[in-house]
C-alpha cells in the first residue's frame, strides 16, 4: 500500500535544490506539507527548541538531508540531534539527498536510523519508493 508522507523537511544550503524538491514533492503529493530550511542551523534550532508535536504533529515526517553545507555539515547536523534531542529521531524519516556519488554503507552502520540516501535531484520516483517502501510503518506520533 502506498501511503504519502504528509510533511516534507528540507535541509540544503541550495536554494535551487530546494525549490526543486518542493515542486516535485507537490507535484506528487499536493496536500503535503514542505518546510524548506536553507540554513542547517536554523533547521537544527527548530529541532532542538520545539517540542516534536509542534513541528512534526501527528503527520508522516520525511526529512531531506544534504550533507555538503557551509555552516555545519549534514554529519554534524545529525551528530547534534543525536547528542541534543535523540527521541526526535525515532519520529522522522531522515534520507541523505545528496550530490555526492561516494559509497555510504559504512555511515549506515555509524546512523542506523537513516533511512536512506538518494542523490540530487529528487525525483517523483523517489518519492514513489519511500512510499511504496515504507508503507503503514512510518514514524511519526500515532
């Protein structure tokens, strides 16, 4: 069964990337909910100083991580959330969106709970598989 995620979190220094990923997500799912951060610092604020409910809710959460950025890195970003706000983590969806073609088997062993990583650009495909995939398991508050 399919089942669309119904919020979409961005976190990438490129704002062309992130017009692209908002364009497809609401071309694939037009009820969804996207919240584009250009600033990974001001996205790791949001995530450290809300309350999880206030920014996920109850809804599906799939979170687009660069990892090349210039203020704190996608590694540090999620090294922060690990140490700061680790029950943040089991809500989310967190997939690496990046340009880069290295191989991230091992960081899968480091971050076991990525749930993927994807390279630019995001692609309605994409979005089809992490539906498909995921299915009914989503993390979330239910």
């Amino acid at each position: 069964m399919m089942k669309k995620p119904l919020q979409y979190i961005i976190i990438d220094d490129d704002q062309t990337n992130n017009l692209i990923c908002s364009h497809v997500i609401k071309k694939f799912n037009s009820n969804a909910q996207v919240l584009l951060f250009q600033d990974p610092e001001e996205a790791l604020e949001s995530f450290l100083n809300k309350n999880e409910e206030k920014l996920i809710g109850k809804k599906q959460t799939v979170v687009f991580l660069d990892l090349n950025m210039p203020s704190i890195s996608g590694w540090e970003f999620l090294e922060a959330l690990e140490k700061n706000k680790p029950e943040i983590l089991s809500h989310v969806e967190i997939y690496i969106l990046s340009s880069s073609i290295e191989d991230f088997s091992e960081q899968l062993k480091r971050y076991p709970y990525l749930a993927g990583f994807l390279s630019k650009p995001l692609t309605k495909h994409n979005l089809q598989e992490i539906a498909l995939t995921k299915g009914n398991s989503f993390r979330g508050f239910n």
